[in-house]
C-alpha cells in the first residue's frame, strides 16, 4: 500500500466509525454521563499534558475523582485539571450550538478561573513568547480583531470545509492567535472536539506518544502559512481514528 492509499485507508475508516457512531439509538442520559466522564480524564490529561502539565493520567484521574492534591506536583496543575474538567463539561452542554466568541471565553473561564480569575475568560493584552512552539503570535492590542475575523472565517469555512478539515482549522488559528493569557493549547482541543462531536465523529485526544508530532506540525503549519497543512491533517487523522475505535468500545459496553 503507497502513502495516498494509506491516507486514503485512515480516512475511509474514519468514516465507516462516524456512521457506527450516528447510526446508534439516543444515549440515556446515564449512558451518555459513563461515556462523557470516561473520556473526559483523557481528554483533560492529554490537553494539560500538551500544555506543560507534570500530572500523569493516574494522577489526573484522583485529582478530579478525590480533588486530592498530588505530592510533590505543582498546586497549578491541580487547578488546571479541575479547570479542564469544568470547560470540557460545559463543552458537552453546547456542541450542537455554533461556535461563538462569546461561548469560548466562557469555556475559558471555566478552564483558567482557578489559576487566575482576572485572566480567566479574557483576551491577553500583552507580547507573549511561546517556548514549546518557538513562536511568537500577534500582538496583544491585534488579538481582539483576529478574533472577530476568526469568527467570520468560521461561517465560510463550515461550508467548504470537510468536518475533520473545519476542526483542524479551529484548532490551529487558537494556536496561531493564541488569544488568552494561557490555556491556548487547551481552548485549541475544546474547539475541535465541539467540531467533531457535533459532526457525529466522537471525541479526540493526542496520545502523549505524539506530542512531539503535534508541535513539529504545527510549526510546520505556521511556516508554510496554510490552514490545513498535510502533517497535521494525518496526525489528526490517526489520533481520531485510535480515539474513535476507543469511542466505539465504550459505546459497545454501555449499551449492550
């Protein structure tokens, strides 16, 4: 098999499980809450991890089940988990409604509240550096207009757009902006999972085995100046596709 008819392959298959996932009788709400708490530890786990968090998932997990403090880990990575925890609930409260700026300042409030209620929810109004990424983003007084236009790029970009393609593009100009103080990374996974759940694709996160990937892909990205650029659309392709079957065996054992 050459790489078109692998990429080709992961993309078929992809689709054949969004039909499995749509095709499925309505959730209980208790189903639905077993489903929804099973990945939200990993999906809080691998945004913090991405961003810089030390909590191993083990540790994550007893964070938000016991709200216990973790020896010897830092108390602001205690407050992101609970933070986390909070803007993915939300999350699932309004990913059938359109993305809207006001909602994901929101959702950052929730994220970010914890650490910094000043900050939480606000747009950053300052010059920031980003070491993990090498990057410097826009100007602080330029963010609230990019994200209006960010905004408005939404509404064409749902229409032209493969679903997978749109939660991509969210995913990155987030990170390209970078549009709150901290917790971009975060915001960034939010974004695409209300994307790929609305669209009946499941849930998505980044395994820590790729988090090397996902930064030289993103810097890729910014470098060659396109929106979906082929390194990230193909790492977000196998992390959906490893999720996605996740997805499906939780479903399977919830409902039968």
């Amino acid at each position: 098999m050459n790489h078109d008819e692998d990429i080709k392959d992961i993309e078929n298959r992809i689709e054949e499980n969004r039909k499995n996932i749509l095709d499925r009788k309505k959730l209980s709400k208790q189903q639905s809450e077993v489903l929804f708490n099973y990945f939200r530890d990993k999906v809080v786990y691998s945004a913090n991890m991405l961003a810089g968090s030390e909590l191993t998932l083990e540790e994550t997990q007893i964070v938000l089940e016991e709200e216990t403090l973790i020896k010897d880990k830092s108390v602001r990575d205690y407050y992101l988990a609970q933070g986390m925890a909070d803007a993915f609930d939300l999350m699932i409260k309004q990913y059938n409604k359109p993305i809207k700026e006001t909602s994901l300042k929101k959702i950052h409030s929730k994220l970010y509240g914890k650490v910094n209620d000043k900050k939480g929810g606000k747009y950053r109004e300052l010059q920031v550096f980003i070491p993990q990424l090498q990057y410097m983003p826009p100007s602080g007084d330029d963010v609230p207009g990019l994200m209006t236009r960010f905004m408005e790029q939404m509404e064409y970009s749902d229409e032209v757009l493969t679903p997978l393609e749109y939660a991509i593009m969210c995913h990155r100009k987030i990170l390209e902006i970078q549009p709150y103080w901290e917790g971009n990374i975060q915001m960034a996974i939010i974004a695409a999972n209300m994307v790929l759940l609305k669209n009946g694709y499941g849930l998505l996160y980044i395994n820590e085995n790729y988090r090397e990937a996902y930064f030289k892909a993103f810097i890729t990205s910014l470098k060659s100046g396109n929106i979906v650029v082929d390194d990230l659309v193909r790492l977000f392709e196998k992390c959906l596709l490893e999720t996605q079957r996740e997805f499906i065996d939780v479903l399977n054992a919830i409902t039968n």
